[in-house]
C-alpha cells in the first residue's frame, strides 16, 4: 500500500521554502556551497541551488557526496557496493556546507557524510538540509532545514520520487513487508 504524503507541487513549495530558509539562516549565500548525497540529495541540492540563484542572483556551487565506502551497514555483504565518485571541485575549508539529502531516518548516512566531508577538509559549518524526516533515530543527529516531517512506524517505508531518475515529483509512505531495511 502506498500513500501520497506530497505531490509534485508540494516538492516545489517545500524547496521554495527550504531556498528561502537557508538564505535567511545564513544572512545570504556567500561562503555557502551545497552538498548533496548521492543520489536524491544530489537532485535536491541542484533544485535548491536553482532557486537560491532566483532568490540571491547569485549562484552556489554545488557538489556530490558518494558515501558508499564509509556506510556500517556494508561490512559483512556478499555482493560488491556500486562506487561512483564524489565531485566535489571547489575547497570546502572555511565554507558553510549544507549537507543535502532525501529521507533522513535512523542517522547513519548523514554520520558517514560527515567523515566523508571531514576527510576532504575542515568547513566552518556543516548544516543539514532534508526533504523528509521520519524520525527513529539511532544517533544523535537533527536536520537544520526541514521540508516534511512524516511520522512513521518503523516497517513503513518513505520512497522520494524525482523526475530526474523517475517518472514524476512525489514523496509516498509505503508499507513496507520488509521489516528490516526501510528507509
């Protein structure tokens, strides 16, 4: 079973909003330069980078985390993970980074961005922007940016939908017969 908890003009909003708030928290954009995690958060990031230009005609450089190596929950697989690089082409030492990604659940990708990022240098700030949060957290991580917060059990699943690699704009609570492995 799969529920629409936001639509596609929904999304927009929510990153209009999201732009808007990441300006205003950092008095403008000047030393702010976006993270996104692969692979949603990297469409996220590039949408907000989109909309800040709007907003500040100014752009923000955009960067890709790929967090693979420095997940926990890899060791002991079988199966070899898919590696894709990271790009991030401009230093991060000294900047305001936000930290962007799609679902933010138990905390464990975010804490592997953040090695990931520490080890490419050290920022000023690290901020953390999500589109969704569905709460169960097993490690002390908060987002500084918010799009929805969607309560869930901890066997519902929440899938984000983007058209760059899906048919259409949209966040689903689904239940999920998977118990142990929702995002």
């Amino acid at each position: 079973m799969k529920t629409k908890v936001l639509d596609a003009d929904g999304l927009r909003r929510t990153v209009n909003r999201l732009s808007h708030e990441v300006v205003e928290k950092n008095k403008g954009v000047k030393d702010v330069v976006l993270v996104g995690i692969r692979t949603r958060g990297e469409f996220l990031a590039h949408r907000v980078a989109k909309k800040i230009a709007e907003i500040e005609n100014m752009n923000v450089q955009v960067g890709i985390l790929d967090i693979t190596l420095y997940r926990d929950d890899l060791r002991g697989r079988l199966d070899q993970p898919e590696l894709k690089s990271s790009e991030i082409l401009f230093d991060i030492r000294g900047k305001v980074i936000v930290l962007i990604d799609d679902v933010l659940f138990t905390g464990r990708t975010i804490r592997s961005a953040l090695n990931a990022l520490m080890d490419l240098g050290r920022p000023s700030e690290i901020q953390l922007l999500v589109l969704v949060d569905r709460g169960h957290r097993e490690l002390p991580i908060k987002a500084d940016y918010v799009g929805k917060n969607v309560p869930t059990a901890r066997e519902q699943k929440v899938q984000v939908a983007m058209t760059e690699t899906d048919e259409e704009d949209a966040v689903y609570l689904v239940e999920n017969d998977d118990k142990e492995n929702g995002q």
